[in-house]
C-alpha cells in the first residue's frame, strides 16, 4: 500500500516533469524556429529610413511599416498635393473637416506650444518657405518679407473644433509639421513591426532612432548622438531597450553666408534661424513627443531648454552649445558615455 502510494507519487512528478520539458521545448521551437530577420531602406519623407526587425514574418512586418510610413507621409506633407495638411492650408480662412489622426497629432504640436511659448510653432510655413531651405532658393529674406511672414505666424490662430471635427487657419497662414511629423511616422512604423510581432527592431530615419526591444543577440541597442559638426563623428553613445533617439541640428540643412551659417530651425518670434545651441538630442519613449522636444528646446535655447526638459518626467536630453559643451540631463546622465 505505502509502495503504490510512493510509485504514484514519483509517476506524477516525473510526469510533471516530461510535461513542462515539453512546454520548454515547444517554446524553444516557437523562438528559433519561426524567427526571421530582415532589413531593408527606403527614401521616405525626404530621408533615408533603414527598418530592421526579428520575428515569424520579419520581411512582411518591415513591409507593412514602410507602408505606413508613405501613408503618413501622404497625410502630413504640405507639399504633396492632396494631403491633409494640404487642404488645411488651401482653406483660405475655411473650417476644414480632417481625421481624428490630423486632429489628434494637430494638438500634440498645440501642446508644445503651450509648453513652449511658441518656441515650437507649426504656423512658420511662410517664414520657411522665404528661406527656401532645401531648395535652390535658399537666401537670406529682404526684412520687409521677413515682416510680412512673420505677421502670418501664431500657433494661437490656429482652431480646432473637436466635436464637429474640423480645423480652421487664417487666410495667409501655412502649417508645417516638419518638425513633428517624422516623428509620429516613426511611431506608427513601430507601432506596425510590433502588432506583426517584432520582439527585436530598429527604425532609422534621418536623426530619428526608434529601438523595439533588445537587439536579437539579447544585449542593448547602443546608439550614437551625431556630432554637430563632424559628419563621421559621435559625441556620445546611449545603450537603449524599447526608446526612442530624435536629433535636431543646424547641419541638416543650411547655407552659409559672409561665415554666419542660416539653418532651418526658426525663432517664431523673431523670423531667423534659433541661435543659441548648435544640436539636441533628446530621449524618450514616443518619437513624436521627442521630435517636437527636439525643435521646441532647439529654439529655446540651453538655459530654457533645461529648464523645461529637468521638468518633464519620461524625456530628457543632450544639448551642445555654440562652444561645443554638451550638458546631458540628470536622468540620462548614467546611460550615455560621452566620446
Ligand atoms: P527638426 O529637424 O525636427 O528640428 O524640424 C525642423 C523642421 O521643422 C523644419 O524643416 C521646419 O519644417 C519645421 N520648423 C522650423 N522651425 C520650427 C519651429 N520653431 N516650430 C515648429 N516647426 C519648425
Ligand atoms: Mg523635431
């Protein structure tokens, strides 16, 4: 009777046991099995993108936030013809129906304006286009344009009505979301990879990085800031999981002119390029959220820009001055090593 009792009792553990080398093994099986990689780049939004993911369909899932990323595109440049942000800007004065999409990344810009005093200003249409950067045309504004640009410019202007879904711009007034919307497009394509079920990805866009995960090997994404004035250079290196790494400079587009060098960052207030520091880098989960935070301290320069990044919990930054200091924030601080 105590044997039988006993025999059953060792049954039942070793059969537990063959039953969770099973689950492993399967588990196992369901990792390295289905797993594939895949990398691929693309010229979206003016820029090169590389997308790179691990997962069952790894080649479908960077497919798909490409798709997405164009979608994007399509729906917030000013410059193609039937977008969005198009038509907001062709309203002549008009309420514009839009998606709860324009609407939604409409006032996440009105945020860091608020934030910001309208050091971010999405209404600097004008003033860029008189500039002309990255075109042909670029050259310094007779101040008489200059004053006329400026009279159009004011986030305040810009109207939104929520529950009719409708958007409203002074006649004369151009929106551009070019310090935002790369961003929003970069989380979209993460979000894609991830519904697809990359566990491991990396979305590089221009000054934008977003990382999923940890890189497939297991150890951290390690990404480098852009040195501002060296092409081939870092200034430093930020070992990430599941973050996101958006740069602002003043050598992404640029002329030079008697040694001054007129870059596109605008002060909404004063019509010219923001001077006070040369890049920020800044840290945070959504690259939306950071693209804006990159042009926003940019154009409030280093002693604003702490100020409002030390007081912002989830995002933190890496600024360089005219000098060429760097100043990181306290929370990044034990991430980054500095070159
Ligand atoms: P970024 O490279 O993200 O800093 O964005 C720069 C782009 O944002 C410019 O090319 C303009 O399209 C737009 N931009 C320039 N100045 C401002 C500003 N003060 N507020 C919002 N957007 C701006
Ligand atoms: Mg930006």
């Amino acid at each position: 009777m105590k044997n039988k009792r006993a025999l059953i009792y060792i049954a039942a553990v070793l059969g537990i046991a063959a039953l969770m080398a099973v689950v492993v093994w399967i588990k196992q099986l369901q990792r390295t099995g289905t797993e594939t990689q895949a990398a691929k780049t693309e010229f979206i939004m003016d820029t090169v993108v590389e997308i790179r993911a691990s997962g069952p369909d790894a080649e479908a899932a960077v497919d798909a936030a490409f798709a997405e990323m164009s979608r994007v595109e399509k729906v917030f440049s000013r410059h193609l013809k039937d977008s969005a942000i198009t038509r907001i800007n062709q309203g002549s004065g008009q309420w514009v129906p839009v998606t709860d999409e324009v609407m939604a990344l409409l006032e996440k810009a009105l945020h860091y304006s608020e934030l910001s005093s309208g050091a971010f200003d999405i209404t600097v249409g004008r003033l860029i286009d008189l500039w002309g950067f990255g075109t042909d045309k670029q050259k310094i504004p007779p101040e008489t344009e200059l004053a006329q640009a400026l009279a159009t410019v004011g986030y305040r202007s810009v109207e939104i009505d929520k529950s009719a879904k409708m958007v409203r711009i002074p006649s004369g007034t151009i929106i551009d979301l070019g310090g935002i919307a790369k961003g929003y497009a970069v989380d979209q394509a993460r979000k894609v990879l991830e519904a697809k079920g990359v566990k491991s990805g990396m979305i590089y866009a221009g000054g934008d990085i977003t990382t999923i995960g940890a890189k497939p090997d297991g150890s951290s994404w390690r990404v480098g800031v852009q040195h501002p004035r060296e092409s081939t250079a870092l200034i430093g290196i930020v070992e990430m999981e599941n973050k996101t790494i958006v740069t602002s400079g003043d050598y992404e587009r640029y002329f030079m002119d008697n040694g001054i060098r007129y870059h596109h960052i605008i002060d909404p207030h004063t019509g010219y390029p923001a001077r006070d520091v040369i890049s920020v880098t800044i840290y945070g989960s959504e690259a939306a959220d950071a693209d804006a935070l990159s042009t926003t301290i940019f154009v409030l320069g280093l002693e604003r820009g702490k100020a409002l990044i030390e007081n912002l919990p989830g995002y933190e930054a890496v600024i360089v001055d005219q000098e060429g200091n760097v100043w990181v924030s306290s929370g990044l601080a034990g991430q980054i090593t500095l070159l």
